[in-house]
C-alpha cells in the first residue's frame, strides 16, 4: 500500500509540474535563436500619422527612424499590432531579399485602415516598430471581405521575419481569450 502512495504522489508531482514523460529522454528541439517566446510582446507595429509641421506639442512627438534622422508623428496611432491577426511576407519584385507585407486585420483594424486610408487618401503614415520610425508611406484600401491589407514597402528579411514571427503571438497577448485563467 505503502508502495503504490508512493508512486501516486510521484506521478501527481510529475503531472503537476508538467513534465512529458513521452518527452523523457529524447533531445530538445534546437529554438531559433533570434526570436524570443517569452510571452511578451516583441515587434510592436503602429501605424501613425505623418506631422510635417509640428503645432500641439501634446499629441505630436519626435521618434527616431532607422536610418538616424528624426521625424514627427500623432502620438494617436491608426493601427497597432492588437488588430493584426496574421503576417504573411510577399518578395518585392524591385529589391532582391526584400519583402512587402500584407496584414490581416481583425474587424476593428478593418475599421481603423479604412478610416485612416480616407483621412490620409493625401498625405502618408509611417510604419513603426517599437517606437521606431521605419517606413512613411500612402496607405491603400483594405478588402474589407478578407481583411487582408497590403503595405507596399521594402522590409529587409530579419525585419521581415520577425514581424511574421511575432504577429500571431502579439495579437493573443493584446486580446487574450476571454475564457482563460490567465
């Protein structure tokens, strides 16, 4: 009796501390070591406003771009990663290695593209990744029945890849199921 305690309690310990024992013994698959899974969101997209000539100091902030120089944006953003459900990359046919992405938006994103591509339909929008200014760019129309956007500018590959990466894992963390117990 005493024996059988003995390996209920260890089986429970087991499965309380989540260990596969159909995992035991075989080697860990290798992580692609330049994206992190920590449940944390990582390459934050927002889509902002371009500011030509800075006039409410409140709403208008100056944020570095990826190529050193500074410039202006509405701190208020159109789009941001908690509306993009999925990332797919498009090789551009001018840059070799380099990508265009289309986003899949989630219905409020559809809402927010929409009313940002008729706001915006004459001036541009900059592309930000964690506070980085990385491209300005004219936005286009979403097709409002897929949800499916296209931001038809050069990302390099790494750049690229991550943003795929991410976008799945970024999304479930802004809009977590309402069902979980965290």
């Amino acid at each position: 009796m005493r024996f059988f305690k003995l390996i209920c309690a260890v089986v429970g310990c087991l499965a309380i501390a989540g260990c596969n024992l159909d995992q035991l013994g075989k080697d860990k698959p290798e992580e692609d070591i330049r994206f992190n899974d920590d449940g944390k969101p990582h390459y934050i997209i927002t889509v902002n406003e371009h500011v030509k000539y800075p006039t409410a100091k409140q709403v208008e902030k100056k944020i570095s771009t990826v190529t050193g120089t500074d410039i202006w944006v509405n701190t208020n953003y159109f789009v941001h990663s908690k509306y993009i459900e999925d990332i797919k990359l498009v090789p551009c046919p001018e840059k070799k290695g380099f990508f265009t992405l289309r986003l899949k938006l989630n219905s409020r994103g559809i809402k927010h593209w929409v009313n940002m591509a008729v706001t915006m339909s004459y001036s541009k929008v900059v592309f930000v990744i964690d506070g980085l200014a990385y491209r300005v760019f004219k936005p286009e129309m979403v097709n409002e029945k897929d949800g499916w956007v296209n931001v038809d500018v050069p990302f390099d590959k790494y750049t690229a890849d991550a943003l795929k990466h991410y976008a799945k894992s970024n999304y479930e963390y802004y809009n977590p199921d309402h069902f979980s117990l965290f």
